[in-house]
C-alpha cells in the first residue's frame, strides 16, 4: 500500500503542478470541474449504494457552481440552486421507499453539492485571482506536507487515537506532527512561490490552513463512518477515490480564499 501511495504521488505530482503554473485558468477550472464531477459520484454512490438520477443530478450541481464561478455567473447562484434542489426533490421523491428516507436522502445529495462543488468553485475563484496559482499551490503544499507528516508520525509514534469513533487509525501524535509541519512548511512554500507573506504571517498563515486541513480530513472519515466505507472509491491507488485526496482541500482552499480576499496576505 505505501508503495502504492507513493508511485502515484510521483505521478500526479509533477502533472498537477505544470498544470496549475502553466495549463492556464481555463484548463485549470475544467480539472477542477472533472474533480468536482468524480467526487460528487463518489458520495452520491454512498449515499444511494448504487449509480442513480440522483446522483447525476448531483454531479449536475457541483459542476455548475465551478461553472458559474469561472463565468463570473454567480448572480444566477441563488437560482441555479434552487432549481437544482426542486430538480432534485422531484426525481427523488418519485423513486421507491419510505417518503422519509428519500428525503433524508435528498438533504446529503445537497449537502454534497455544498460540501465539494462549493469548496472547489472557490479553489477556481482563487487561481484567478492575481498571482493565484502561487495561492493554489501554496494551499496545496501546506496541506499535503501535513498530511504527508501526520502519515508517517503516526505509523512511527502514534499511540494515542485522535477520534476513535470517527477514524480509528489516526493519533494525536500524527495529529501534532502534521499540524507542526504544516506551520514549518508556509514560510518556505511562499518564499519559493513567490508569494508576498511576511514570516509571522506565513507561519499564522500555515496555521490555520492546517488545522483546517485537518478538520476537513475527519470530515470526510465521520461521512464515510456514516456510510460505513472504507474509501470513496478506487480511482486513484494507495489513496481510495478521489475524495479521499481532496478531503483536506475542501476546507483549506475557501480558508486561502477568504485570507486572500481580505488582503491578509
């Protein structure tokens, strides 16, 4: 498994990095739209046990919130939204099954348009912000060099369970040394990146994008608990579907948005 895990880093690594500094905003948005689509089928088969209308309703809607982000459509959000969900409500309703659940049901099929079409529209929002693909990659950096820490700090000195009934398998000593990596890891990534971070800022800035990164990875573990899955899927080896990549992302990424957006960097 950890062979696995590592030759597809050495694969999609280089390719998401040419990708992000030289595939330009357009094809940078319709990966982010393919992402969008995979991980929304992904939940939906959780949630339905099964491929379904309602799942490709589902992918429907998060696509379309990257769409109406990187065609400045977001007026039409509200409206898209609320077609969506009596779209989503009319074929679910109309499937077999206690009225109850389908509408249980419905609830996480929008959820999931929120939870990842959402996130991943702003990711879209961000790279086209000036200097963006150094925000893109330096969200991504924080996260994955805490991600990659907490990973083998925990299979080298974990002993204590983070959250047992959520995810049994991750410690507070993985916790801790992800978390320490990701604040060691911003000040480096910006300079490099050329982003304009001063040090304290850097290190806030490292931070926060961390331990968010981090709430999001359990997350998604407490949705597929929920679901009792081990992963979202097989896409990808050594990491599960591409949920299970993205999972600590989807917080991450509106947190860079939001402090880029506020001028704090």
């Amino acid at each position: 498994m950890h062979r696995e895990r590592l030759l597809s880093v050495v694969i999609l690594l280089p390719l998401f990095l040419l990708l992000v500094s030289y595939g330009g905003k357009g094809a940078f948005a319709l990966v982010v739209a393919t992402t969008t689509a995979v991980g929304l089928w992904e939940f939906s088969r959780m949630v339905e046990g099964r491929s379904g209308a309602e799942g490709v309703l589902t992918v429907f809607g998060g696509v379309g919130l990257v769409a109406l982000t990187y065609f400045k459509g977001v007026a039409w959000l509200s409206l898209g939204l609320i077609v969506f969900l009596m779209l989503l409500l009319g074929v679910s309703l109309r499937q077999k099954g206690e009225v109850g659940e389908r509408l249980r049901k419905t609830t996480f099929h929008l959820l999931g348009v929120l939870y990842i079409g959402g996130p991943l529209s702003l990711a879209v929002a961000l790279r086209e912000m000036p200097g963006g693909e150094g925000y893109i990659l330096l969200a991504c950096g924080i996260v994955w060099a805490g991600d990659t820490i907490a990973f083998y700090t925990g299979i080298t000195l974990g002993h204590h369970p983070l959250a047992p009934n959520i995810s049994p398998r991750k410690s507070v000593e993985g916790s801790i040394g992800g978390f320490c990596a990701s604040i060691l890891s911003a000040p480096l990534l910006a300079k490099v990146l050329g982003v304009p971070a001063p040090l304290p800022v850097s290190l806030l800035l490292g931070a926060v994008v961390g331990a968010v990164g981090q709430v999001g990875d359990l997350a998604e573990s407490m949705i597929k608990r929920a679901f009792q899955v081990k992963d979202t899927g097989n896409l990808l080896p050594g990491h599960g579907g591409a949920l299970d990549r993205i999972d600590s992302l989807l917080f991450a990424l509106p947190t860079l948005y939001l402090w880029v957006r506020f001028g704090w960097i």
